[in-house]
C-alpha cells in the first residue's frame, strides 16, 4: 500500500457535484500530476461534509484545512502554495460568521459549524471514498457484523438496540429495539429487512447523502438486522431522484458481496444475506412504510391498514423489519461502541444524535448532527451562523409536509421527540427550514398543503377530498376572499383529516396549517380582515407604489415593466397604474433608490 | 400536473421493442419486476405512451389497465415526451422560500409553456420539480441536467438564451 503525505478530499454529494466538484478533483489530479507529486498526495472524492451552502468543499489533510467555494481556477494555487510550498491559501479558507467574512479558520473542527456537533451517522461522510470497500473496513467497517454473527445470540442483538434507546429516525420515532423484537417473534421461514430511502421530505436530504457517503454503513446494519430478526433478504427503496447515491449503493453492494459480506455464508458462520436495490418513481406516499411495500411489489404506492403491521404481514406477505436509513446508519456505531455509550447523548427518552438539513434563510445551510435536546437556538445562531442579510429570525419549519413550525418566541426549544410534539411540531426526518420576516406563513402553509394534494394517493377520501378543500380555502384567504368562518372552517376540518385518514400522510398532512394557525393566527387575520399580506408575498394582497420623494425618474423601473404599467417624465417621479400592475416585481429589483414599495 | 394522453406521434423503432422484450424476458419471473420494466421502458423510450404500455401488457401477462394504473401514479412515469431541452425548477422547500416559484414563472413567461407541458414545436418542456437535493445552491434551475444554482428570475432569460438558437 503507497502512503500519501497529503490527502485532498473533494467533496462527491449532490449539492457539490452540482457546482462542478468532479471537475475540480479531475484538475487537482493534473495539476498533482504536473507538480511532480502524484505520486506524494492522494486525491480522494468523499460524501458530504454537511456545508453545502459553501461547496465546492476541498479539504487538505493532515493539516485538515478546509477551503471552501473553489473553483477549477483555484486549483493551481492550492496545489502551487500549499502542497508545494507548504502555505495554505488563506484567500480561499473558510470564513466564519454572517456572510462569511469573519473569523478564519484553518482547520476544519474548529469552526462554530463542526464544534457543536456530534456525528454518529454520518461518521465517514466526508472521510473515506464511499465507493472503495477498504477505506471502509479501515474505520472499523464489518466489525459490527463480525462480532455480531461470531459472538451474539439474535436476541443479545435485540437486547443492545433495546438498550440503546434509538428510536426511527424516519419521522414516527418508534422504539427500533422493539422493531426488531416484533418481527423476529414471528415464526415464519422467509422474512425480509427492508430499507427506507425514499427521503421525500421536500429540504431533508441525509439519507442520501449516507448513501453518497457511507454506503457501506447501511448494508452491514442491514445484514445485521438481519442476523436478528432471521431474515436472509434485504431491500433498499431508494428514490430514482438520487442518481449518484444508487450509483454508490449498487457499487458498495458488489463490492461487499466480492469481499464475503454479503451473499452466503458470510464470515463463515453460515448466515445468508444478501440486498436487492429497488428504485422509487417520484411518489411521496411511497415513504409510508405500507405503501413502500406495495410499491416494491410492484404496485401502485398505495399504503395498506394497519394492522397487521409489517413485523408480521409485510413485504411479499410476510414478517418485514422496515427501517430508514439513518437509523440503519447508526446500528453499527452502537454495536462496536456499545449501547451505553449511545444512550449518554441526547435526551432521557430521545437518546442519541439527530441529523438535521439546516435550509432557508440561513447562512450555513447544509447537513447537521446533533445530540438530541440541543436547542433550535443554537442550531440556528451557532451552527447555523444566522439569519442572512440582517433579516430577523422568524419560524423554524420542521419536518416538513408533515411538520409544524416553531416560531421566534419557541427558539429555546430543545429538538428532540417530546419537547417538539408539545409546541405542535415534529422531529420528522429532519428537515429544518429557517424562514425570515419576508416569508408569509399562510403561504408556506399552502405551499405545503399542495404538496399533500399533489402526492395524496387517492385511496382514502379524507385525505384525497379533506386536503383539497383545505387547499382551496387558504387559496380563498391568500386571494382576499377569505372570511374570518373561513379560518375557523379550516382548522376543523383539520381535524377531521387528522382523525380520519387512512395513512402516515394524511393523518399529518393538517399540521402544517394548524401550527401555523397556532402560532401566527394574527397573520391569517390580517389576509382576511385587513386584505393585506403582512410579508409581502401573497401576489393578489400587494399594491406596488413608488415613492415621490425617492423617485429621480431615471425611466429604469419603466423601461423594465413588461406590461408598460409605470409611466411618467424622464426626471420626474413616476406611478404606478395599479390596474395593469401583475406584481412581478421586475421595478424593484430594477430600481436604484429604493423607491418602489409592496405592501 | 397534466399526465393526459399525449397527441404527438409516436416514433418508436424496432431496435427499441427489441430491447424492451429482452429485458421483460430476463426480469419478469421475479418479484415486484413491474417498476423495473417501467423504469427501463421509459429508459429506452423516454416517456411511457400507450404503445409501449400495450408491448408491456403483452410480454407480462399483466392486464394493460394495471400498467396504465401504475403509469399515471408515479410522478417520475411520464405520458408524453420531453421536449429536446428540459428545463426544470426545483420547487423544494428550502428553494421555495428562496423564491424558486418566482424564477419558475419567469421560466414560463420565456419559454411561453406551462410547467409540466412541452411547447408545440417540441423544443421545450418545463417541469417544477421536487428537491433535487442541491438546497445549498438554492434556488436551483437545471437545463438538461445543467445546473444553475442561486438563481434569480433576472437570470433566467440570459441562461434561457443559450438554449434558444
């Protein structure tokens, strides 16, 4: 094996390959090539390392030094000054604080972003290449297994997941320990384990990238699920939307099943398993585990009655141990470093890290993962490093479509299960949108409320018929129609569709309107009593004007208007023809004085 | 989104068929093979039109009405083409209070086509898409897979324009 003196990791999730990380590792490899020192420093393309909001991400190890935002032209420079000369490029390091101009820091553990957290699963993301098996193993990979299949009984298995208190980190929260436990109660030859990678969460996206990045993790907690519960077949449903995470998946299982850890017999201790890879098709409700179910039987998403749950009645009709994959992720990390030393992080009943996508207005938007119980302040005003361009803090929107929101006043609120389900939100999978004073909530509540429209199933009618008429009153309250009978209307149907609805989806579909109602009713009253929009965003309550004492008349907005709605005397201030105005706001962003206002 | 049976003709060549019925050969004895076979039709054809439903109803056994069934449920199947250049706008969450949806009106005031439709002449198709996973480039647009991260709807006619000769 060569050793390297420097390691350059290029960053390979999604949000980097976007802006061009593979070409960026291509020219480090030729500029490497071209400096002589191929053969001296290693170019390794790794998972996400969580600060998407800056990728391209490169960092040079063993300093840890940690560029951010590169570019192809910036190659040379790191590779001339710092792997020649032994100078990091100070230009292109990683500044701290809002809008990045702040404190410099050279290596990567040290920054507000990285301190605070805690990474269990996403322990190699960002530190091995995912689709090289060795690196892998390396870290201590199949250990897990090894000492499960050679050493543990099943049930011994069952017991350290038990004790460690993990809990589904797909949204529900449920007990994995117990998960385990039902299915492998079931007397039955043919079991499966199945995986859920079908993150449709619109702003959650660290499922894909363990997949991205730590592959492996995944399948060895999937054969080891398997070991406990007695099954020899395993399923990933993973969505089609991740092309470089099915690469990956698909790479790590060969390369798995070459090195014996999959497939039969492995270690020797006679236990089969294997993994068959399934794609989704665009289907949110297929994230219900039912309704996976059906799908990977080859049907339409439609989710099934619960009971008989899958423990005893799932995938093909039979017994199914169904997880997702940062659960999954976390299995082995317990095993090798023992339950005990799970069950110190987080919570007396949220045990554990949380990983959470941090987007929105927020300055390090990116992946994050934290003990359970850290409070959304600190993930907000320190990891996050703010709210950007000065703007106010004012909700937090956590888990998504099924989610609520957590405003300004509930900003000490610790993110774990239960403190969240008490102020009416959800830990969910994950996703964290930040929004400032310039988001409305009754729009982000009808911007997910036609997400629940668009992917509601159609089998069961309060979900198909309840969401749409709900739809259609926020659109009556956003249009200026709306009554004050109107809110109290909506909220008991959100009830009913809560109560009343077959699946996962519908039941939790209301929620993002009744926390909104909760904590910003003073804005839905203002929709409809006051006709305005207070943030500014509903379209039909805005009225743009301009100004007479900012206005110069320099024709710009004028010239802009696609309508020909601003008219007025070069140096002399202009108006607005309301009637014509279809508020696209070109004249805004066209004018210089800050003299055209919507309100 | 309209997934309604399309009107233009469809083009499909032999070599295509072909390929189509040997993967249903090699796939169809396992289990849940249904997905796979769509997923590779569209593949091979690039949308799902009742031709190629009937083709798969054929060689599976499985009744066409079920194919179809299956067809218009996932969003990823589609029922009419795209066009030579696809334009998608991820509407997302984290993208959304970006303003995604203004740069995606922009797109349709450009292009002159609904999201989720082709334009006549079959140069353009406009999808709003879910979250394509790029929420810290957000707002993110992709053209043929190309991606524009940070967009604002001022950009959009200057990237549009590339596209356009």
């Amino acid at each position: 094996m060569n050793f390297a003196r420097a390691h350059i990791m290029v960053c390979g999730g999604t949000g980097c390959t976007s802006s061009k990380s593979p070409e960026i590792a291509a020219e480090f490899r030729k500029q490497l090539e071209a400096a002589g020192l191929a053969d001296e420093v290693k170019v390794v393309q790794t998972g996400c390392f969580g600060l998407c909001a800056l990728g391209p991400i490169v960092v040079v190890y063993p300093e840890g030094s940690f560029y951010s935002m590169v570019t192809i032209d910036d190659v040379k420079e790191i590779v001339d000054e710092h792997l020649v000369k032994g100078r990091p490029v100070e230009r292109l390091l990683y500044h701290e604080g809002a809008d990045h101009h702040g404190t410099v820091h050279s290596s990567l553990n040290d920054t507000d972003f990285y301190r605070k957290q805690k990474r269990i699963a996403l322990r190699n993301c960002g530190r091995i290449n995912p689709e090289n098996i060795d690196e892998y193993i390396a870290f201590d990979g199949y250990k897990a297994l090894e000492k499960v299949l050679k050493t543990m009984q099943p049930q011994e298995v069952i017991d350290v997941v038990k004790a460690s208190g993990l809990r589904g980190r797909g949204g529900a929260g449920f007990p994995t320990g117990n998960k385990w436990q039902f299915a492998a109660n079931e007397k039955n030859d043919v079991k499966y384990v199945c995986c859920n990678a079908d993150e449709g969460d619109p702003g959650a996206f660290m499922d894909r990238s363990v997949l991205e990045g730590d592959p492996h993790s995944v399948i060895e907690a999937m054969a080891i699920a398997g070991y406990a519960a007695g099954a020899h077949e395993g399923y990933v449903y993973v969505r089609a939307e991740y092309p470089i995470a099915v690469h990956r998946l698909n790479i790590a299982i060969e390369q798995a099943r070459e090195y014996g850890m999959l497939g039969k017999n492995i270690f020797g201790t006679g236990f089969d398993f294997d993994i068959i890879v399934r794609l989704g098709a665009g289907a949110f409700v297929c994230g219900e585990e039912t309704a996976l179910m059906t799908s990977i039987e080859g049907h339409r998403g439609e989710p099934r009655p619960r009971p008989p749950f899958p423990a005893v009645k799932g995938l093909f009709g039979q017994p199914t141990l169904e997880n997702n994959v940062e659960t999954f992720a976390n299995i082995t990390w317990i095993i090798n470093n023992g339950p005990e030393a799970f069950a110190a992080m987080g919570t007396e009943r949220s045990k554990g890290t949380k990983v959470f996508a941090l987007g929105g207005k927020i300055t390090n938007t990116g992946l994050v993962e934290i003990p359970m119980g850290t409070t959304l302040r600190e993930v907000v005003e320190e990891i996050g490093g703010g709210v950007p361009n000065g703007k106010k803090f004012k909700a937090a929107q956590t888990g998504g479509p099924s989610g609520g929101c957590l405003p300004a006043s509930l900003i000490d609120t610790p993110l774990d299960y239960e403190s969240m389900a008490a102020v009416g939100s959800i830990v969910g999978s994950g996703g964290l949108i930040v929004m400032d004073e310039d988001n409305c909530m009754v729009d982000i509540a009808k911007f997910f409320l036609e997400f629940t429209v668009d992917e509601s199933c159609g089998k069961c009618a309060p979900c198909r018929i309840g969401t749409r008429r709900m739809l259609e009153i926020l659109n009556k309250i956003t249009s200026g129609n709306g009554t004050l009978e109107d809110i109290d209307r909506l909220e008991e149907l959100c009830e009913h569709v809560k109560a009343n609805s077959l699946c996962g989806l519908g039941q939790t579909a209301p929620n993002p309107v009744l926390s909104t109602l909760k904590h910003f009713r003073d804005e839905y009253v203002a929709h409809v009593v006051d006709k305005k929009c207070p943030a500014g965003v509903c379209k039909d309550l805005l009225n743009y004007s301009i100004d007479p004492e900012k206005c110069k008349g320099c024709t710009a907005c004028a010239r802009a208007c696609p309508v020909g709605a601003i008219t007025g005397t070069v140096k002399e201030p202009h108006t607005i023809d309301t009637s014509k105005c279809i508020k696209c706001g070109t004249c805004i962003s066209k004018c210089r004085f800050g003299a055209i206002t919507k309100g | 989104m309209p997934n309604t049976k399309t009107k233009v003709a469809f083009k499909g060549t032999p070599e295509q068929e072909a390929e189509l019925k040997k993967f249903i050969a090699e796939i169809k004895h396992e289990k849940g093979a249904t997905m796979p076979i769509l997923q590779k039709a569209q593949e091979i054809y690039g949308y799902l039109p009742e031709e190629v439903q009937v083709i798969i109803a054929e060689e599976t056994g499985i009744p066409l009405t079920e194919i179809y069934g299956i067809a218009t449920f996932y969003a990823q199947f589609a029922l009419n083409p795209k066009g030579e250049t696809q334009i998608s706008v991820c509407l997302g969450t984290a993208c959304y209070v970006k303003g995604s949806g203004d740069v995606l009106q922009k797109v349709v005031d450009t292009i002159g086509c609904e999201a989720g439709s082709i334009t006549s002449d079959g140069k353009f198709s406009i999808d709003a898409t879910r979250c394509i996973g790029a929420c810290g480039l957000a707002p993110v647009m992709t053209v043929n897979g190309e991606v524009y991260g940070r967009m604002t709807p001022a950009m959009v006619p200057e990237i549009l324009k590339q596209y356009m000769e």
